[in-house]
C-alpha cells in the first residue's frame, strides 16, 4: 500500500497509489461548492487532513479499524508534502467519518467471497 492523500474544509481522500482504490469521505465530494461565510475554513482542513493521516497510519499499521484506535493513531505523516505543524486533533464526528471511508477502503479491498 501506498498512500496519497487530500482534504478541503469539507471532508478528505485517500488514494492507495499501487491500485488505483481511491475513497472520498461523504462530504468531499462536494467540493466545488464554495464553504459558507462563517466556516472556519483552516480548522476543518486542519481535522479532515489529521483524519487523512490517522487513517492511512492505521492501515498500514494492519490494526484494527476501530474508533478507539483511530483515534489513538498519529496524526503525523512523514511522507506528507504538508507542513504537520498544522495539524488538529479531530472531533468523534469527524473520526466517525474517518471510520466510514476506512470501512469502504477495506471493502473495496476485500475480494467477493473472501473470509477477510
């Protein structure tokens, strides 16, 4: 596995670069739309990208996709372009979210009939 990911104010992506299996979080997908005025657009980026990180460090970890353990997951990535220093600790909503692209990754992953 290995990952890229993405996020704006309203959700996030992981992209595992080997395969091509890519998960956007609910909200992302509508990305184009502009946030409204009272967003406070660095805080939600900064908790969609600590997310991203979580995730992708949990995978890769092969531990077990819990909310307990993404949420005790490193927000830090050091193959990150982005400076981690901006990085916020993200609220159980958010890390709910974090669970459900994780699931869907995981699913797409898994082959029909697998036991996995």
């Amino acid at each position: 596995m290995k990952f890229i990911g993405g996020c704006n104010w309203k959700g996030f992506f992981i992209l595992d670069k080997e395969d091509g299996t890519q998960v956007l979080s609910e909200k992302y997908k509508d990305q184009d739309k502009a946030p409204p005025e009272d967003a406070i657009k660095t805080d939600e980026k900064s908790e969609w990208h600590a997310i991203e990180h979580k995730l992708i460090n949990l995978i890769t970890s092969g531990k077990e996709l819990t909310l307990e353990n993404l949420r005790a997951a490193s927000i830090i990535n050091a193959e990150c372009g982005n400076s981690n220093r901006f990085l916020k600790e993200p609220g159980d909503e958010k890390l709910k979210e974090g669970i459900n692209v994780g699931l869907e990754y995981l699913r797409l992953k898994t082959p029909l009939g697998s036991k996995n």
